[in-house]
C-alpha cells in the first residue's frame, strides 16, 4: 500500500470536501471519515485507478470523477420509509508522498 495525500468533494445539493492521509492499495483508494454521528468508519473508493489519470506536468499526481450507487432510506409524504438506491457522485485528487 502507498500512502497518499487526497481531496476528495462529494457533488450533490450541498458539496462536502474531505482531505487529508489514506492510502492507495494496487487499484482502491482507502480513507478513514467521520459519520454524521461522529462515528469513525473507513470509505473505500473501488477501482479508483481507473478512473483517475496523471496530472499534467505532476509527478505521482492524479485526479478524476468517481461514481457509485449507494442504498438510502427515504421518508414518504405518509411517514412511512423506504428504501431507495441514488448515484453519489465524486472528483477525487491524490498525490502518492513517500
């Protein structure tokens, strides 16, 4: 595993930036976050080397835009909640460090 700086902003009604330490296994990037709830858990964005590409004129820098679809629980007009699958979507920046 290689350790790398990362920025990495979730695009939707409200934009949220994370940054800072993780690490990039052969194709997945690893971080650790903070729920709403402050509870600690770890993201991992799945096969990030292929959709990031080299900056130009960097050296071990890459960034790119990554999707996933994700299952969240909606609450209907009635009260009652369902379950509903949604597109989150991401632009990713990481720079490998030593």
């Amino acid at each position: 595993m290689k350790k790398v700086v990362y920025s990495v902003t979730r695009i939707g009604k409200t934009n949220s930036t994370f940054k800072g330490i993780g690490y990039l296994t052969d194709t997945d990037l690893v971080i650790a976050l903070n729920s709403k709830k402050n509870a600690p858990y770890i993201k991992v964005f799945e096969d990030i080397t292929k959709y990031c590409h080299p900056v130009v004129n960097s050296k071990d820098e890459y960034k790119g835009a990554y999707y996933e679809i994700a299952e969240v629980m909606v609450t209907r007009p009635d009260g009652s909640k369902e379950s509903k699958e949604v597109e989150l979507n991401y632009l990713v920046w990481y720079k490998e460090v030593e």
